[in-house]
C-alpha cells in the first residue's frame, strides 16, 4: 500500500490520461469500468489540486513565519503585508480545493457503490481505495 503523495497521484493521473484501461482491474468489480473512468479522473485531479493547494499553504506559512521572526515591531513591513494577502488567498485556494475533492469523493462513492461506514467519510474511503488502487 502506498502513500497518496502529490508524485504518486500525479502519476497515476497520467497512466490514467495515457492509457484509459490502467485502472480497468480495480473500477471491474463495481461495474463497467468505461463508464466509471470519468469519476476516477475526476477524483484523481481533485485530490491532487487540494494536495497542491495544502502544500502553498504551508510554503507560505513558512516563509511568513521566517520574515516575521525578525521584523522590527511596529507597523508591518508592505511585505509582511504582502505575505499575509498571499497566506489568506492561498488558504481560500485550499478550502475551495477541499470541497471540489469532498465532491469528487462522493460522486465516486456513488458512482462505485463503496460501503461508508457511520465513522468514515467519503474522503476517507476513497482515499483508502486509491492507496489500494495505485
């Protein structure tokens, strides 16, 4: 089983884009694995946006955290400011990204039939499917 890492979802995006029958094999067992392709590429991407997007978040944060460690007190620096403009910015990018992947999951739970259990969501299964999937 493997980690769902922005690599390893990127890459299974592009075997998915490159040859549509990759993940023929594990869609089989839940149905016509043509119909179901779109859900899974759908799904890929948008767990690979909200990856990406949680990423910047942090990048960012970092850099914030940096700069503001030896800023003067005071007013903020037009750069601090800038800072902070980009960390709210990229923080709405993510919960955007979040909610199209909580989206994705859902229609590929519907799509596949997948059993949610009371304690799981939706990302939570679909998550475990693409580790075992990948």
């Amino acid at each position: 089983m493997t980690t769902l890492s922005a690599a390893s979802l990127s890459a299974a995006l592009d075997r998915l884009r490159a040859d549509a029958s990759t993940f023929d094999r594990a869609l089989a067992p839940a149905g016509e694995a043509t119909a179901l392709r779109p859900a899974l590429q759908a799904l890929l991407a948008a767990r690979l946006a909200a990856l990406q997007a949680d990423d910047e978040v942090g990048q960012v944060a970092d850099v914030l955290r940096r700069d503001q460690k030896y800023a003067p007190t005071g007013r903020p620096s037009i750069h601090l400011v800038q800072l902070r403009k980009q960390q709210a910015g990229a923080k709405q990018a993510a919960l955007v990204a979040r909610q199209a992947h909580a989206r994705a999951a859902q229609d590929f739970v519907r799509a596949l039939a997948l059993k949610i259990t009371p304690r799981l969501t939706p990302v939570a299964v679909t998550d475990r499917w693409l580790q075992q999937a990948i």
